[in-house]
C-alpha cells in the first residue's frame, strides 16, 4: 500500500511539474517618450480624446530609445508623473509608449489573458500586434479617458496568436496637466504573470545537452577550467580563461554577480564571484567564443540585454537568454554553447527554426548567496 501512494504522489509530482515548460511567457514593460514629440491637437470634448490616438506613432520594438520601464516590487508599470510637455490645456497631445512580448505555447488552455491597469491619465488604449494583427489593432473600449481614467481591464484570449510573439504596446498620452499610468498589469487564467528577475548573485544551467534535459536544468552549467590559463600577448601579457560547458565534477561552475552598466535600458557585465584571479569579467572575443578576462569590461563586448529564454518551452520557469549589447554592430546576437564552448551567434530566422540552436541559447538561473 505504501509503494502505491509513493507511486501516486510521484505521478501527481510529475503532472504538476511537466507544464512548466508551457506556461505563457511575458517580457519585461519597455518604455518610449514618443518621436513625434509634442503635437498641436483639440481636445475638447470626448470623440476628439478618442480620436486623439490616431494622432499616435507607435516607436518600431527595435528602436533604440525603448528603455526598461519602472516597476513596482509587485513587477506591474507605475508612472505617477510622466512630466508635463504639454503647455495648452486640450490643445496639444504628448504620447508615451509601454511595450512587451508574450508568447503562449500551442498546448496552454487559455481560458482568459487579461491586461489592465488601475488608472490612466489624460488616456490609454491597449494595442495588439502579431501575425493577424501586423499593423496592430484594438479592442474598441479598452481605452481609459479623462474623467474616467480608473481601473479597466481587457481580455485578449481571442486576439492573441499561439506559438508566436505577441507583442502589446499601451498607448498613453497627456493632453493637460497631470500625466500618469499606474498599476499595469498581465493576468494568465486569473493569475498575474511577471517576468521573471535576474538576481543579483547566480549560476546557469544549461537548457540541455545533445538534445536532453531535465525539468530543473541539465547537469551542465557554464562554467570554466582552471588549468586551461591562457595568455594574450598584445594586451599586456594578461590572463584569460575561456568559457564553456561544465560538469561540477572536473571543473569550477562560474558564480557570477550581475553589474549594472545602464540601469535604464538593461545592459549588464557579469563578473566572476569565485575568480582565480581577481577582477573577471565574462566577455566576447574576437572569434565571437566567450572568455574570463580581467578588467570590467568598457564596450559591448563585455556587456549584455537579458532576454526571454529564445527556447519558448522554457516559459515559466526561471530560463533567460543574453544578447550581447552593441557587439556585434548589427545586433541579435546571443550567447550559446556549441560542442561545450560558449560562443555567441546571431538569432536570425534559420537560427531560430533550429531547436538546438534554441535550446542551446536558454540558460536556467539558479541564486547564490
């Protein structure tokens, strides 16, 4: 009898784990102050607030000014006070934009996928973008308006497409003196759903190895060995190690703390904890492979975008992928190991239909103290 409750509770362990592969996944809230700047528009009653966002230009997801947006600890948007641009009262418009991606595996039941927010002030509509929706679209009534800017909340279950990004952009724009979002929120199935946070001190797993994994991370890790010290003469005869795929049993797992570099737009240096010797940085090297090389690093090859986990079946779990920030110069660029040697590649179309490639680009974060 013992053995059979063993057996069922194993069986309920595993029905309940295996989904976390297929959970709905959300980026981090981005933010844009708008390129059109401030535009001379009537406001004066409520079809012209409405009409208001035709006047909008929502920024392209790669441009350069999207920033990481403010957060309360909860993880939802919170702007009580965006600036004040706007001069004469219902008579000018000044937009700002708030983006993220979602990605829902094809195998989710996705009864609802709601996205509101508690107040908006002058106004805020909710867009939707993806392979039915190129150009973006609306739900009519999704806005939040003038007097009425208090909580709203759309369902999107039949907008969004499975098995694709999703990309959702809040329009906001001020049109008189107090300009604000506040309480931005994305709830899966009722259950509020927040990107998952990089901590401060961390190790990564592996997605998986020749095609295998297990529900917590392979038994590689990025990592380096120590009696693999290199020298490179023309930058001062300094030490380096190179980076690659581990097993704790003959060779050290890199603990790492993550270094702001720009706070505001995301970019990173990870610096050794447990370094051999001091001041280790992981960074890009000529041959586009990963080494541990002294100094913090002072351009894009040493500094890095945390990124959802480019394999879309880590959604859920504590996966993330690292783009590296301005190296190379066209971008999309993400680290990978390959034949155990970390290097980074270029997430292009080809790149992202090869599974290996996908998986081999998804590292599974685990905290260190």
């Amino acid at each position: 009898m013992n053995t059979i409750h063993t057996f069922i509770k194993l069986l309920v362990a595993v029905v309940c784990l295996s989904p976390a592969f297929a959970q709905v996944q959300v980026s981090a809230w981005q933010i844009h102050e708008g390129n059109e700047g401030v535009i001379e528009f009537k406001t004066d009653d409520m079809a012209s607030r409405i009409a208001a966002f035709d006047q909008a230009k929502i920024p392209e997801p790669s441009d350069t000014k999207w920033e990481l947006a403010k957060t309360q600890s909860d993880g939802t948007v919170d702007y009580p006070d965006l600036g004040k641009n706007v001069k004469k009262c219902a008579q000018q418009l000044d937009f700002t934009y708030f983006q993220t991606s979602v990605f829902i595996p094809k195998n989710v039941d996705l009864k609802t996928f709601t996205v509101s927010y508690d107040m908006a002030d002058d106004g805020a509509r909710i867009y939707f973008f993806n392979s039915n929706n190129k150009n973006g679209s609306y739900q009519k009534g999704s806005e939040l308006i003038g007097n009425a800017s208090k909580y709203k909340e759309v369902d999107l279950k039949d907008q969004l497409v499975k098995g694709e990004e999703n990309r959702i952009v809040i329009v906001q724009y001020n049109q008189c003196t107090n300009n604000s979002i506040r309480g931005v929120r994305i709830k899966v199935n009722s259950k509020e759903v927040v990107p998952a946070v990089l901590p401060t001190k961390f190790r990564l797993h592996a997605y998986s190895i020749s095609g295998n994994r297990v529900e917590k991370g392979s038994d590689y890790w990025m990592g380096y060995d120590k009696s693999a010290q290199k020298k490179n003469a023309g930058d001062g005869n300094k030490s380096y190690y190179e980076g690659k795929i581990v097993s704790p049993k003959n060779a050290t797992v890199m603990e790492f703390e993550k270094v702001d570099v720009d706070k505001e737009k995301g970019i990173i240096a990870l610096k050794l904890l447990n370094s051999p010797v001091p001041d280790l940085y992981l960074q890009v090297g000529n041959d586009k492979n990963l080494t541990l090389y002294p100094g913090t690093p002072a351009s894009g090859r040493g500094h890095f975008y945390v990124r959802t986990p480019e394999e879309k079946e880590a959604g859920g779990l504590n996966y993330i992928s690292l783009e590296t920030a301005g190296y190379p110069a066209d971008g999309g660029w993400f680290l990978r190991h390959e034949g155990y040697v970390l290097k980074v590649t270029q997430a292009n179309a080809n790149a992202r239909k090869d599974k290996v490639y996908r998986q081999d680009a998804s590292w599974l974060f685990e905290p260190v103290k």
